[in-house]
C-alpha cells in the first residue's frame, strides 16, 4: 500500500467522490431522496464562476492561451444549514433571475442581509424541458404556527404523490395542480 493511499470509507457515496462548489439536482434526489427541501440561509456570498467555457475573454490572452481564458462572471450564491445545524459544503447559486424573485417572494427579505436567518424551500423544477434547481416563491410553513383557519386560505405544503411544493386549502384539503418533475400535471 503507498504511503499516501488511504482506504474510502465503504459507506461513502459515490456521489460524494466528486463534490460541488454549487448544490445539484442529485444533492436533492439522490443524497436526499427528495424533490424539495427546506433550509435555514446562513450567508450570503459573491462566487467566481465560468457560466460558459467557450465564452473566451480575450483581454486574458497570453501564450498558452491566444484567444483567452473563459470568462469568469461574479454570481450571488447563499450557504444554508443542514438538519444538524452545520453549515452544507455546496452553496445554492442564484443564476437566474427568478430564484432572486422567489426569494424575495419567500423571505420578503430586501437586502442581502435580511435573507441571514430566513428558511426556504429549493424543489426540482423546469426550465426549457431540462430539471434546475429553484426557489420557491411560496415561504415554507412554520411548525410553530397554527395552521390557517379562514376559509378558503392556501397555504404550502408538499404533495404526497409526486412529492414536489403545492398549495393546498386546509379546510377542504384540495391540492391546487402544480408540476412533476417531468413537467406532467400532477393530480395531488
């Protein structure tokens, strides 16, 4: 055995053998088995990324590289908590223009420091046929709160059958339709 070969752990997860700056739809559905998630905000952050390698920025020209380097874009990004507290190693990158909307929506949080402290709820969702991360805009209930009592309110709750964020009359439990994954109509 090399000197600096140590064993892997036999109950790691093969989806832990090539970890993420940024959280995936496969942190959700396959580490977690779920389609959304609810989490605590624990900072806020401006993250280096290259949205696009082929997106070259020749003003990073040099010999090994003629025609640049792709270009690097500063993204916003927040940290969350797991269920245990600790802060997650991947941070949920906020790359479309919705999710800070829904966050907004969510936390009516107005600065970037108003978000610290506030809970959300990631879910699988859709854009152009293909399965993306996104904040909902619906704030997650609180288990401290009671639950509505007008009639006709709705309120967020996860739907049983296909497990994504749906809206549902507590009085009359009707689910509103909302979308699988898959993009079909779920019936609730």
């Amino acid at each position: 055995m090399n000197a600096q070969s140590k064993p892997v752990d036999p109950n790691t997860p093969l989806i832990d053998f090539h970890l993420s700056r940024f959280l995936k739809i496969t942190d959700l559905t396959k580490r977690w088995k779920v389609n959304s998630i609810t989490v605590t905000i624990s900072r806020v952050t401006d993250e280096a990324t290259v949205p696009n390698p082929k997106d070259l920025d020749p003003q990073t020209a040099d010999a090994k590289n003629p025609h640049g380097k792709p270009r690097i874009v500063i993204q916003k990004a927040f940290y969350f908590l797991d269920k245990h507290g600790n802060e997650w190693q991947s941070a949920y990158l906020l790359s479309a223009k919705i999710d800070t909307e829904s966050l907004e929506s969510a936390t009516k949080a107005t600065t970037a420091g108003e978000l610290i402290g506030k809970r959300v709820v990631i879910q699988v969702g859709e854009h152009r046929k293909q399965a993306v991360l996104r904040i909902s805009p619906i704030p997650p209930m609180n288990p401290q709160q009671p639950e509505p009592k007008q009639t006709g309110e709705v309120i967020a709750t996860t739907c049983k059958q296909c497990g994504m964020l749906a809206q549902v009359n507590p009085e009359t439990q009707r689910f509103y339709s909302h979308q699988t994954v898959a993009g079909e109509t779920c019936t609730g």
